[in-house]
C-alpha cells in the first residue's frame, strides 16, 4: 500500500526533530534539501568557505605532478586542499568514519558542476571508485569513494563501474605511515574482473583524499592490463 505523502512527510519532520542534522564545520543545524533534492548536509555558509584548490578554473594543477611520470596518465584533479586546519580534517572524519557518506556526495556534487566549466570530464569513459575491502566494507558499512564517485556520474551522465577493479587484501589504513610505508602497504592490493571490456577506455579513478598517491598508483599499475587504457584521477581533497 503506498504512503500517504502527509504522512511521509510527518515521518521527515519526525526525523528532523529526533536527529537533527548538523553542520559538521560550524555546529549549526541543517534543514533543508540541495537543488538536486537530496538533505543539505553541510550548510551553504560553510561550504564556500572551504579550501579550494581552483582547478576547476585551471588555475593550476599540482595534482597532476604525482602521476605524470606514468605513461597512460592523462590528467588529475583535487577539489579541495587538505592542510592542517581542522576543519577540512572533521569534514572528511565526518564521512569517512562517522556514517555520513552523504557529505562526501555532497561536496562531490558541488566539484562536479564546478568542473563542467573545465574540459575535464569530456573524455572519460567511465568513474571507478578506489573499491573497499569487504571486509572493511562491511565493517563501515559503505565506501566514501562511491558516493563521490556517483555523485560525478550523476552530474556528467559518465557511468560508474564497481565491477572490474576490486581489493583482494585487507591492508592496514594508510594514515599514520610514511611515504615509502605507504607504498609498500599498498602493493599488489587490487585485481581486475574481465579487462578486456575495458580496452582502449579513458577511466577516471576517484578517491577520498590524496597524499602521496600510492594508492592510486597502485590501481593505475593493477588496470594496466587493459590495453589501451588512459587513466585519469579526481580526489575530493589533496594535501597542500
């Protein structure tokens, strides 16, 4: 039997009252839904307030230095920088870990019609999230990498795939290793599913935050199977 709307939207103002949604940078409570009808998460004060790296203009683009020694690497871009301040850092906990993935949406949503003014998406062919373990995916019960990435191919009509690039070891978080830990706890981490149907794609790669780039490197060197593949990277943010 379908639901009343009257009563579908008392349950949204039950919701509202009971667990109020609030900005995770200033505290304020959030009502309210984004132009694209989905709940506004971080308020429109605060997020025009967070660093942004300005590539979407192509006013530089110092992501691009990490991977450009890599033959099929085309292009690369951050939507934020993620520096020391705090309040960049209790953005990205806040999705990551606090079971609020809506706010990695969100502001992929934002980069993503920021970058329409750039050419940057006119050659993808399709997004691949940086994949979870399932073990760990079970654990947070979503991967961060996927909402920003559907939020992209919801934006630009470009497909998401989450079936060929897949983790098949559950390695230790990366945050608290140096740069060459870093590299060595990501080796052979990944495996690809039939990448013969990927021949010849320009894939995006995307992920939460971009240090020193070892994990994504890791998955550039696994799909290099795919003959004739391009490979492009977006990251929400990036350390400065």
């Amino acid at each position: 039997m379908a639901i009343s709307p009257i009563f579908s939207r008392l349950a949204q103002w039950i919701s509202s009252v009971l667990y109020p949604r609030l900005c995770p940078i200033c505290g304020e409570r959030v009502e309210g839904e984004t132009d694209y009808h989905r709940p506004r998460y971080i308020c429109k004060h605060c997020i025009e307030m967070l660093p942004r790296t300005e590539q979407a203009a192509e006013r530089g683009n110092s992501t691009e230095d990490i991977f450009h020694h890599h033959p099929q690497f085309a292009t690369g871009a951050a939507f934020l920088f993620y520096t020391k301040d705090d309040t960049i850092r209790t953005v990205v906990h806040t999705f990551k870990y606090r079971r609020q993935p809506e706010i990695a949406y969100q502001l992929a949503h934002t980069a993503a019609t920021d970058f329409l003014q750039s050419d940057f998406f006119d050659e993808i062919d399709c997004i691949i999230p940086v994949p979870l373990h399932k073990k760990r995916f079970r654990s947070r019960g979503y991967n961060q990498s996927e909402y920003i990435a559907q939020a992209l191919s919801d934006v630009t009509g470009i497909p998401m795939d989450t079936s060929h690039l897949t983790r098949e070891r559950n390695n230790p978080q990366q945050a608290l290793k140096s740069g060459t830990e870093r590299k060595q706890n990501v080796e052979g981490i990944f495996a690809v599913n039939h990448p013969e149907e990927l021949y010849r794609k320009h894939i995006l790669l995307v992920d939460d935050v971009l240090t020193t780039g070892s994990t994504l490197l890791s998955a550039i060197t696994t799909l290099e199977v795919c003959k004739g593949a391009k490979f492009s990277v977006f990251v929400l943010a990036k350390a400065r």
